[in-house]
C-alpha cells in the first residue's frame, strides 16, 4: 500500500511538472511574439518627423530616424525616399514604433523620388 502511495503522489507532481513547464513555455511564445507584430499595409499621410510619427491610413505611428529602417526593392533607401501618398508595408514593435517600412508604390511616386 505504502509503495502504491508513493506512486500516485510522484505521478502527481509529475503532472504537476508538466503543467508548470507548458504554462511557461505558452507564456514565452506570446512574449516574443509581442516583440513585433505582423506586417501592415496601408497609403503614407503625413510625415511629422519632429514630432517622431507617421500618419498611415488615419493612425499614428512611431517614428524614429535612428530605429525606423527603410527599403525599397530590397535595398534600404532611408527616410528620405518617404514621401506622402506613397503605398507601405510597415512593422511595429509592441511600443507601436515602426521599425521597418517597406516601400511599395504607385510606381509613378516613386519614379519621382528617384529622380529628385
């Protein structure tokens, strides 16, 4: 009897066990998926620099000339080849500061921006 005891105590804090590491693990997976969140996509409104954010589709987003990166065509262009009414794809962090943007189009902006 005393061994069949010994079995079921061990067998629930084996259980136990287990249920404290899938708690934590869950926990983990949602803290680094909090870090950025999925890309968005959306038409480049206002640019306020000074004031560190964008207007993208009628929402406020972070801005930060020293975090925020840039790309066009897979290279990275920097903040100057933003301009307004330009199509983006863009990525936050859980602060809601943008940390990259991707240029998208129309093609006739941006072939404007090449040539200035």
């Amino acid at each position: 009897m005393k061994y069949l005891l010994e079995g079921k105590t061990s067998l629930v804090i084996g259980l136990r066990f287990v249920f404290l590491l899938w708690i934590l693990s869950s926990s983990i997976s949602l803290n680094a998926q909090a870090v950025l969140s999925g890309s968005q996509t959306g038409t480049l409104q206002d640019m306020q620099r000074s004031d560190g954010f964008f207007t993208i589709s009628n929402r406020n987003y972070g801005f930060d000339e020293e975090l925020t990166r840039v790309f066009y065509d897979g290279q990275e262009v920097g903040s100057d080849f933003l301009n307004e009414n330009i199509v983006v794809r863009f990525v936050t962090n859980r602060d809601g500061l943008m940390v990259r943007i991707e240029v998208l189009g129309p093609i006739e902006n941006i072939m404007a921006l090449e040539e200035s």
